[in-house]
C-alpha cells in the first residue's frame, strides 16, 4: 500500500495537468460517486462484516480526498474572463 503522502501528490500532479474543464467534470464525477459511497456505506447493517464497513469506509475516504484536493486544484486557478461583446444594429 502506498503512502498517503505519496498518493496526495499523484492525485495534485494529475489534477493540475488537466484543463480546467476537465478538473470541473472530474469534480462533478466525484461528487456523484461520492454520494454512491455514502449511500452504500449507509445501507451496511450493523451486523454485517467489519470488512465490509471498512471497504465502504475507505471508498468514501479516498474519494473525499481526491474531490477535495481537484477542487483546491481548482481554486488555485485564475477565474476565466470573458470579454463583454456589444451588438447594435446600427
């Protein structure tokens, strides 16, 4: 198993060499998946295996990480400017 450390910085290497778009696409997907874990470790009875739970918890963990460190990826970002365009009929 890999160090977290180690894994920290595969996940920000990653993410700061993707456009911007694809970090915003790839949040969203972790987001999604994010809420699948939850739901999943949600619906583990309490009798059910201690590995079972921690597999449900680890997914949850690692994808909160990764969400987490995407979306500082994407905050460090300069925001996107857009020019403002006029039309006129004139």
């Amino acid at each position: 198993m890999k160090p977290l450390s180690q894994i920290i910085r595969e996940i920000q290497r990653e993410a700061a060499d993707l456009p911007t778009g694809d970090v915003r696409a790839t949040i969203q997907a972790s987001l999604e998946l994010l809420t699948e874990y939850t739901e999943v470790l949600q619906k583990i009875r309490l009798a059910a295996a201690s590995a079972d739970k921690a597999d449900a918890a680890n997914d949850v963990l690692y994808t909160a990480l990764f969400t987490a460190l995407y979306v500082q990826e994407l905050a460090t970002r300069p925001v996107e400017r857009f020019a403002r365009v006029r039309l006129s009929v004139n």
